[in-house]
C-alpha cells in the first residue's frame, strides 16, 4: 500500500506587511547611493565618519554647556525671579526665543551676530525632554549600529581565523554592507509560528531578551558627563535588566514547545544560575575600592592614567578582572558559554523555531549585551573613558575650546570609552571562533565549585587590602605603591604583546592562512 | 495520515505528485485526470503533516490587513513605553533633584512639580501590577503563571523607581525578576511531565487559600487605615546608597545578621535534603 503525502505547499503569493516595503525601499535606495562611493574611498569615508561622529557629540556636549551657562544661568540670575521660575513650572513654553536671544546677544562671542537664528534653535533645548529625546535618539542608533557592524565584523574575523575570506561581495569594499543586506532580507521573511508554541509567549519573548538590552545604555556612562540617567546605582540596575533578558531567552525556549529549544532553555536557566553570583562578586571588588555604585564616580576615581586603573589597585582586583570576564562571556552567551544555542548539538538552541526579525532580535540583544559586558569592564577595571596618560598632565593646558577638545581627545573622552569597549567585543569574538565549546556540567563546575569561591577570597583579600590602605602607615603606602606599579608593568607587558602578536600575524600571514586570504588581504 | 487504497501505482504516485507541484483544479483536468484525483491531492496536503507549519500572518492579514503592519511596529512601541516607563521613572524626584536644571538655576530644592506625568505613569505601573497580580491567580498553566509573576514584580520595581527608591528598584530587578523568576522557571522545567503544565489546587486547598487570603486582606486594609500618611513635603530626598549600607551595620546590625543567619540555614537545609537520597 501507498501512503500519499504532499510534502510541499502550494505556492502562495508573499504577503508584506505595509512598513516593510517602504522600510526595504529606504534601505535599498541609501545602498545603492552609498555603494559607489564606499567601493571607492573605502579608508577616508571610515575616518570621516568616526571624525564625524566625535564632533557631532562633541558639538552637543558644547551646546547643553553654552546654554547651561549663558542663558539658563543667566535667566537665573536676572532681576526678575519671575521669569526663572515660569520656565520650570508645567504648562509653560519656557524662556520664549527671543528672550534667548537677548541673553545670547547679551553673552556677547561670536554666537552674538547670530542671537536671532540662535534664539529659536537654541529654545527647545532648555526643556529636559528635549535633551531626554536626543539622547534617546541617539542611544537607540547606537544601539543598532553595535549589532549590525559586530555582526559583519564576526563574520569577517571568524573568516580570517579559518583561512578564508569572510564576506567580500556586498557593497564592494569588503562586503561592508553584508549585514545591511541581512536585514533586509530578515524584514522580508516570513514570521512562523510553530502550532504547538505557546503563541502569546512565543511572540512576546523576542522583546523580553531585546528591551532588557536597550534599556542597559541608559545608565551605561561613556564619559563624565555622557551619560543618559545619571543613576547613583547604575551598576545594580545594569545587572539587574541584564538578569531580565536571560527570562527572554528562557521564555522562547520554552513557547516553541521544541525539545531542542527546551534544552537550550534549561541550559540557558542552569548558565545564569550559575555565573550570576560569581560575576556580582567580581564586580563588587572594584566597588568595595571606590566606594560607590555609580558607574560615574568609579569610572572618575580612575583618572591618573595607567597606574590609577582599579585592575593594578592591588592583586586582588587584578585576578577578579579575568574572573568577571569569564562570568560575563557566560553572561552574553559567547564561546565557550555557548551552550544556549549550541548549533552543532542543538540546531540552534532557544531560537530554532524563530525566524525573520523576531530572530534578529535575539542577536541585536546578544551582540548589545557584549558591548555592554565589555563597557562594565573597562569602567570597572580599565579606567572607562580614562585614557593611559594622567588627565594632571593637562592641568596646564589652556582652557579654550580646542584645548578643550584636545584634552578630551588625549586624556578623558567617550572614544576612548568606545575603543575600549570595541576591544573587548573582539576580545569576545575571538575567543568564540578560537576555543571549543564546554559541557554544561563543566560549565556549573567552573562557575560554581571554581569561579564562585575564587571570587569570594578576593572580595575578602580586596576588603583587607582596602581597610589596610585607609591607615596612614608609609609603610603599608610603599608596598601598595610597588605592587601597583608592578602589576602595572605587568598590565603594560600584555597591552605591548597584543599589537607585536598581531603584527607578526600580519608580517608571516602568507604563511598562517596561506595565498588565498594573501591576495585579498588589505596591505598585501 | 490519508490513505487512498486504490492506488497502487508508481505512476500515479507520480502524477499526482507533479500535480501537487502544479496545485490547481483546472490544470489538473488538463492532465486528464478527473475532479475524484484533485480531491484526493486536496486532502492529502489538508491533512499533511507539512500544514503544521503554517504562515502566521495568513488568517489574519485576509480579514484585517492593516493589522499586518502594525506586526513591525511592536518592537518601536514596546521600547518606546519601557524606556519612557524607565526614564521619567527615577526622575519622579531623586534624578530630578540632581538635574542642574531643576534645582540649582530656580533655587528651588523640592521635586520638580512634574505632577501630570508622573500620576499617569503611577496609574499605568499601578494597573500593570494589579493586572498582572490577578493573572498569576486566574491563569491555569505554570509558565504563564511565571510570567505573569515577572512581570508583577518588574512593575513593582517600576513603583520603586518612582518612590526614588533606586536601589530598592535595581535590586528588586535583580534578585526577583531576574534571579527567583528564573530559578522558578528552571524548576517547573525539570519537574513536569508535559509541555503544559496546568495548576489545578484541590477545592480544599482553595478554602484554605481564601481564608489566609483573607485574614492577610483583613490585615492590610486595617494597616491602612490605621496609618497616618505623611505628605511629599516630608519625605527625605532620595535615598543614598551609602546611607542605606551604614544604617544596616550600626543601627539594624542585628536584624541583618538574623537574617543572614536565617539564609545562611535555609541553604545548609536545602543542601542536606538533597544529598539524603544517596
């Protein structure tokens, strides 16, 4: 007997949502525009942007400045208090524009000549909202550049380590544009839901693992004064939304009613519970050093260069750096911690029956989680937004505005925030093509038997080593001295190693990944 | 799985396949075969396993296709309300009184009378977490009981940030949300049988529920009648972390040590129940 089964569907016209043709037309057409270009002057239009971008932020911060000073101020101290007091109470339009005006005439400099454009560009910025929606804005645009260029930077770095090219063809130069294509190939996809899913939680879980993400840059500071919620417990919080997205990916596995899912689901519950405590330990040492749980006043205490970063404070701190970063690749699911989605075990683990952009969520969370991750580190033990040289060095600089600019540029500024952040992200990628993935069981051993008492031990040391340093014995300030700048001369040795290992890399590559990868390699 | 017990040829099989692939009436009857084959290739793919999968837009987007488009607007509406859940959350009155702008240029030190925004968002966290809080009561199945009780407890950290109460907030987060949702999570997982876990308490058990129930409502309502509330005019200025900490090793050590202790017991407990078996 025959059994007749049709395994295939009819064929059905593509049903698009009506956003997602404008929103792929959008994106083809800047393609198409920016391709030629970009295929040509691939190196300036890399540095124009980055230059770009630190003016345009650069720009704000000496915009909120000015009108702080010379018109909030100065509304303030004007003759009539009536006036400084409207602005704050709801249900007013604030200074009107050409009152800021005046004030700008009156502040004199070279905005004066243009105090009556000024005035009405310059108003909305004196209302919070105005400054809140900016900020936002530009958070959440950083928030989607992160994901899109690790993504293709990944792929081209994974190419690299296994002796092939990576992306090449999209947009020209290097496939720079490959992830764009992916989006918009994932916009266009169809969304499936499995029968059996639990289908409320199977569609809401993508936001549950994507919204935690987002809302970590809140409190994340990338500079002094960069920062979108100056919150006085940043550090808990950022750690407590990040424990959310992890019932994100919990949830997914579980609504897909998929045992693959499942399993990368308990795997995932079985991580957290495990990497958790040892990756608060690790991140309270540097709290215990400065006393504070605000990413801003640690990120300050660091400001004396190389020397001052609270991972050469003493060797407690400096054991606990590498003990968070190993509790935060299980925390952003990075190799070898990969066992949530496992691909060669498990298809794909939490997210097998997800597709389109409800998959992409997931990896928009992943990768902002790992600049997240990678920002806690370098704020809580690299010095943040400090650069290598002493900010005191600076103290005789003039104070004018190139001067000033210079300085964030060489001693404290968000791109070094960034840069150090860039790092580690490929720091994490990697480690993800370079080391095999683990069991979970030696995942539990190495978080809770290893990991977990190591960083109890340091905690303690660290807290000793602090209330030993808060008594005034020369004695004890000498051997806290040499042990910083050893461990500094340490930290300075590897920092060293890591371009003369890459440079060697780059020198013998005909050797390491053969002709291939040669002849399209930049530089060869 | 559909039979056709009459066919028993390869080449049928493969006529109607081919058919299948072409997948329309009147190109069947262009093949020469009748409308009896078309039904049967009709309800082989009806009953086929394949359908399981089906497009998850296709319902709907005949009956309503404007709803279609709003499928890519969730994500932009679901971010857009956390974040403005979570930023004008502190600023109820601890950010705002560090905002430059507010205290230091009106000489005014107090909150800033942000009254309308903020009674809207008390209400909308205030409604999230009583209708949450009854949807871990209502609902049958243990996972969506569990996420009814996140998110009750995210909203409740929600309620904090507002109070300015920030480390209360973050650390309801992170211990509740976070850490106890997924421990719970974790356990229903290992423990049921099947993908649906359905809570069904003996009537019994429901009588002695209501009545603890009831005795703890009796409770708090006279709590809060009984309370003299104070105004905002009295309420400290935010709380500062180091305050919180300091307090909890001079004034209140002893409490905190109990209840340290009392954690400390409950994890030796757990510990030796679970090795009794071997």
């Amino acid at each position: 007997m025959t059994q007749i089964s049709v395994p295939w569907q009819p064929t059905q016209p593509v049903r698009y949502g009506l956003l997602s043709r404008p929103i792929v037309g959008v994106a083809v057409f800047i393609y198409r525009m920016a391709a030629p270009f970009v295929r040509r002057f691939p190196g300036p239009i890399l540095i124009g942007a980055v230059v770009g971008v630190c003016l345009i932020v650069w720009l704000h911060a000496l915009t909120y400045a000015y009108v702080d000073a010379r018109i909030l101020g100065a509304a303030s101290v004007s003759a009539d208090p009536a006036a400084a007091i409207s602005w704050t109470s709801p249900g007013t339009w604030g200074l009107p524009p050409s009152t800021v005006a005046a004030l700008i005439e009156s502040a004199g400099g070279p905005a004066a000549a243009w105090s009556s454009i000024l005035g009405y560009l310059l108003w909305p910025l004196q209302f919070s909202l105005t400054r809140d929606l900016l900020g936002l804005g530009g958070l959440f645009g950083l928030f989607n550049l992160i994901p899109i260029y690790t993504i293709w930077w990944e792929r081209k770095v994974a190419g690299r380590i296994q002796s092939r090219l990576g992306p090449m063809r999209v947009g020209g130069w290097h496939g720079w544009s490959q992830s764009v294509a992916d989006g918009i190939k994932l916009i266009l996809k169809e969304d499936l839901i499995p029968d059996g899913a639990d289908r409320i939680l199977f569609r809401a879980a993508p936001y549950f693992a994507l919204v935690p993400a987002g809302l970590a840059f809140l409190a994340l500071p990338f500079g002094a004064a960069y920062v979108f919620r100056e919150l006085d417990v940043a550090l808990v919080f950022i750690l407590g939304v990040l424990g959310i997205e992890v019932v994100g990916i919990i949830m997914a596995g579980w609504a897909s009613n998929n045992k693959w899912s499942v399993y990368g689901a308990m795997r995932e519950a079985c991580q957290m519970v495990s990497y958790e405590i040892p990756m608060g330990m690790a991140l309270l040492i540097p709290v215990v050093s400065v006393g504070s749980l605000s990413l801003s006043v640690i990120g300050e205490a660091q400001s004396e260069g190389w020397f001052s970063w609270l991972v050469f404070s003493n060797p407690f701190t400096f054991v606990a750096f590498v003990a968070y970063f190993i509790a935060s690749l299980a925390s952003c699911k990075r190799a070898p911690f990969d066992l949530p989605e496992a691909e060669s075990e498990l298809v794909a683990g939490f997210h097998t029956e997800y597709s389109g952009l409800r998959w992409a969520f997931f990896f928009f969370a992943e990768y902002a989680v790992m600049f997240i991750v990678g920002g806690l580190a370098s704020i809580l033990f690299l010095g943040g937004w400090n650069s290598p040289f002493p900010a005191s060095w600076g103290a005789s600089w003039s104070d004018g505005i190139l001067m000033q600019g210079l300085k964030g540029l060489v001693f404290n500024g968000p791109i070094w925030f960034v840069a150090k952040c860039v790092f580690f992200l490929y720091v994490q990628i990697w480690l993800r093509w370079t080391l095999p993935r683990i069991r979970i069981d030696q995942v539990l051993y190495a978080c809770v038997q290893v990991l977990l008492p190591l960083t109890m031990l340091l905690l303690l040391g660290n807290t000793l080593w602090v209330w030993a340093s808060m008594s005034d014995s020369p004695a004890w300030a000498g051997v806290d001295r040499i042990v910083t700048y050893g461990l500094g001369l340490i930290g300075l040795a590897f920092a060293l190693m890591f371009p003369a290992i890459a440079a060697y890399g780059f020198y013998f590559r005909r050797r390491l990944v053969g002709n291939l990868v040669q002849d399209a390699m930049p530089g060869s | 799985m559909p039979y056709a017990n009459d066919v028993n040829n390869d080449l049928f099989l493969n006529r109607m396949i081919f058919n299948a692939m072409a997948n329309s009436t009147h190109r069947t009857r262009a093949e020469g075969l009748g409308l009896r084959d078309a039904a049967l290739i009709r309800c082989a793919q009806t009953f086929d396993h394949s359908r399981r999968l089906k497009p998850a837009a296709q319902g709907r987007a005949k009956i309503f296709p404007a709803l279609d488009c709003l499928r890519w607007l969730n994500p932009v509406v679901g971010l857009v309300c956390l974040a403005v859940l979570v930023v004008w959350g502190p600023g109820a009155s601890s950010v705002a009184a560090a905002d430059t702008l507010a205290s230091d240029v009106a000489g005014v030190t107090q909150a800033v009378p942000g009254g309308v925004l903020e009674a809207l968002l008390f209400y909308l966290v205030a409604g999230t977490t009583v209708i949450s809080s009854l949807g871990v009561c209502i609902a049958k199945n243990i996972v969506r009981m569990a996420v009814w009780l996140f998110v009750a407890l995210g909203s409740v950290a929600l309620l904090y940030l507002l109070l300015a109460a920030n480390f209360l907030g973050a650390i309801q987060l992170l211990v509740y949300s976070g850490g106890t949702l997924v421990l719970l999570i974790f356990g229903i997982m290992l423990t049921s049988k099947s993908p649906w876990v359905r809570f069904e308490p003996h009537r019994l058990e429901l009588l002695g529920a209501a009545v603890i129930c009831g005795a703890l409502l009796v409770g708090l309502c006279a709590a809060l009648t009984g309370t003299t509330w104070h105004g905002m005019e009295e309420v400290m200025p935010g709380t500062s972390v180091a305050a919180l900490g300091r307090r909890l090793l001079t004034v209140y050590l002893v409490p905190f040590e109990v209840a340290g202790v009392l954690l400390m017991i409950v994890m030796v407990g757990a510990a030796h129940l679970a090795r009794q078996e071997k």
